[in-house]
C-alpha cells in the first residue's frame, strides 16, 4: 500500500503541496469533497471578469468566439479521453445529454430493453422510466456494496437496446468493469451508455481503446471547472444518429441561420439551441492543469491518499463500503458507522469538508495532500467519539 505519495521516484504528495496556491478554496479548509463539488483553480476568475467586461460592451459579434472557444474545449475534453476531435459535445448538464441519446434509440421494436443497475444517480432510472411511453422496458439489476456484474452481464440479451451504466458508483466508490460490460453489450447488438461523472479526471478513461458507444461526464467534480457536461459519441455512430431532441447548434451551418436541412456531421448533431459559453470557458482552465499533470499521475496520487484514507479507517475500526483493490475503487472512499450523517456535517462545520450519500465520503484529489488526510481522519475519529458517547 502506498503511504507517502512517493511512487516510481516522483513525490506526489510534494507535487499536490505545489498545486494549491491554485486553488483558493483550499485556503479556507481541508477539501476532500471533489467527488461532489471540485476546487476551482484561480484562473477562472479573469474568465468571469472578461465575462462581465463583454456584456458590458455588448455586439453580437461575440458568438463567434464563443462558439469557437466551446468547440476548441469539446475537442480538448475528447484528447483527455483518448478521441479524435468532433467526438464531443458539451451542454448544461448530463440530464439534458443522456436525455438526448435516448431519442436517438428506437425502442419500438423487439429491441426495447434498457439494461442498468440499483446503484445508479438518480437521473438515470428516471429518464429512461420517462422513456417507457415509447416503449423502453427498463431492468434495473442489483444493489449494494454486493454488487454482482455476473448478473448484469447475464442481463444483456439480444432483446437489450442499450445498457446505461455508472464507471464509478456515487454511493459505494466502486469502479465497474467496463470492458466487461462493453464486450458483452457488443456481442448482442447492444449499445453501451457509460455515465462517467464520478471517474472522468481521476481514474484514466481511454473511450477509443476501450470502444464503448457514448459516455456522459461533467466539469464541476474531478475536472475542476463548472457548469457544463459533456457528450462523446462513437465516430463510427455518428451518421446513422437522429436526436428528436434538437436545436439550431445541431446543423451542419448553424450560424449561417437557415434552416439547418443537414445534421451536423459530428458530434455536434447531439447539441441543442442557444448554448451558455461560460461554462466551457471557466472549465477550461481546470481541463488544461489537469491535462498537464496527466491522469496517469493523478491516479497514482489518488490511490496514494485513498489507500491512506483505508489503512486509518481499519486502525479506527469504520466499516469501509468501498472495494479495498486498487483497480475496483475510484477516487472516493466511503466510510459508514454510526451516526455518520451527524458526524459529516459536524466535519463540515468545522472546515474538514466531506459529504454524506448513505455514508460518508471522502474524495481526495491531486491538489490534496497526505497530511491533509491524515488531519481528516484525525478529525473523524474525534468527531465520532464525541457524536456516539
């Protein structure tokens, strides 16, 4: 187990102490909430002040760089995913995205399945039980810290129009194999739904060499931005998708402002009306330090804090909820005894963050230290003793 967040002659730990002057929320407190709500680097501040300065001295001219500011971070976002450019596409949110890929999907037919798991966010089940007026049929397999992925596979037959799966689980921190899963969906005629807002940013995520059909992600978390989701469709599917949900940014020419006959011929064909640009421009600046560090490293570092977070925890004797094996945990560690849901707002109250979805999660990330764990910890065990004598 890694202890010190040295790893093949590189100090991560003295690496993440070198990234905080970035991050001025880490002033304030111990963040360990980047699961939830990442840390905005400082650099987004100009990019809300240039923001304002524009609507101050408005002229419509201004779309064009917005439009192509959008675009270039759609195409950095498919680099840090391993895909080639036009495979991504940015919007508000997830919803409004995975939403979007269903009326995409013919459900009308013998093929009417959709396939996913009791450990989902909430908005998964509740889009595609929205989709059951078009015919979707929605089975939903397993729960708990248990999950079994042999009942998930075995859940994929040739009936099944797509599976919509979590990487990483919000409630458990487990990572999914998703190579597994793509296999079998693919073997059947299955498209693979992949809803990576809990991994993408601090678990590496190749989309091209693993070959999965669409994966959904978000700025706000890992990616240390905000406000914007994303979009990466497989290339090859491209042509052959119709969204029913559309807009006037989905033509081939859309600032041309006629009617946009042909779709665009990227994944650009999945976007919607008039978008909000300051979203990708703020969550650039998050993409690129972090594509600059590389995930690779990250993760290194993340495994680095984690592991610390279990070997305290076992030294405390907290139930751990999420997998021990470094491949099948994400960036998040949930602990649950008793009375945790007082003991994390208590945490919070005096600046130790975390947050609470069934247990308590802790969500170290590159800009964190071992330290900084240890002090949460620390802070843990005395908040627990006192909440439960």
């Amino acid at each position: 187990m890694i202890l010190t967040g040295r790893t093949d002659g590189v100090d991560h730990d003295r690496m993440a102490r070198s990234l905080r002057a970035e991050f001025p929320l880490l002033d304030t407190c111990v963040y360990l909430n980047s699961n939830s709500t990442g840390a905005v680097p400082r650099g987004v501040e100009e990019v809300l002040r240039g923001y304002w300065r524009t609507l101050t001295r408005w002229r419509d001219e201004v779309w064009g760089d917005w439009l192509a500011q959008t675009s270039a971070y759609a195409d950095a976002l498919a680099a840090f995913l391993g895909a080639p450019p036009g495979s991504v596409v940015t919007d508000v949110n997830l919803s409004t995205l995975l939403a979007r890929v269903g009326t995409c999907l013919d459900f009308g037919g013998p093929r009417s399945k959709v396939v996913t798991t009791g450990l989902e966010f909430p908005t998964v089940p509740l889009i595609w039980q929205g989709f059951a007026r078009y015919g979707a049929e929605l089975e939903i397999v397993g729960s708990g810290p248990g999950f079994d992925e042999a009942a998930l596979e075995a859940a994929i037959d040739e009936r099944t129009r797509c599976v919509c799966v979590s990487h990483g689980s919000y409630s458990t921190g487990a990572l999914l194999d998703l190579r597994r899963i793509v296999t079998r969906a693919h073997s059947v005629g299955a498209y693979v739904i992949v809803d990576a807002y809990q991994t993408v940013g601090a678990v590496p995520l190749d989309v091209t060499e693993l070959g999965v059909d669409f994966v959904l992600g978000g700025a706000h978390k890992w990616m240390c931005g905000a406000g914007t989701a994303f979009l990466y469709v497989r290339p090859d599917l491209i042509p052959d998708l119709r969204p029913a949900a559309t807009g006037w940014l989905a033509g081939a020419d859309p600032t041309s402002f006629r009617s946009p006959v042909v779709p665009a011929g990227d994944a650009r064909r999945l976007a919607s009306g008039t978008p909000v640009p300051l979203g990708p421009m703020m969550s650039r600046i998050g993409l690129d330090l972090l594509s600059g560090i590389g995930v690779e490293t990250i993760r290194e570092h993340s495994l680095a804090c984690t592991g610390r977070v279990l070997e305290r925890a076992d030294a405390a004797g907290i139930e751990v909820v999420t997998p021990r094996e470094p491949h099948r945990r994400g960036g998040v560690v949930c602990l649950r005894f008793d009375r945790d849901e007082r003991v994390s707002r208590s945490l919070v109250d005096r600046g130790m963050v975390c947050s609470w979805r069934g247990s308590l999660r802790v969500a170290p990330h590159i800009y964190n230290t071992i330290a900084e764990v240890d002090a949460f910890m620390d802070a843990v065990e005395t908040e627990r003793e006192r909440i439960t004598a």
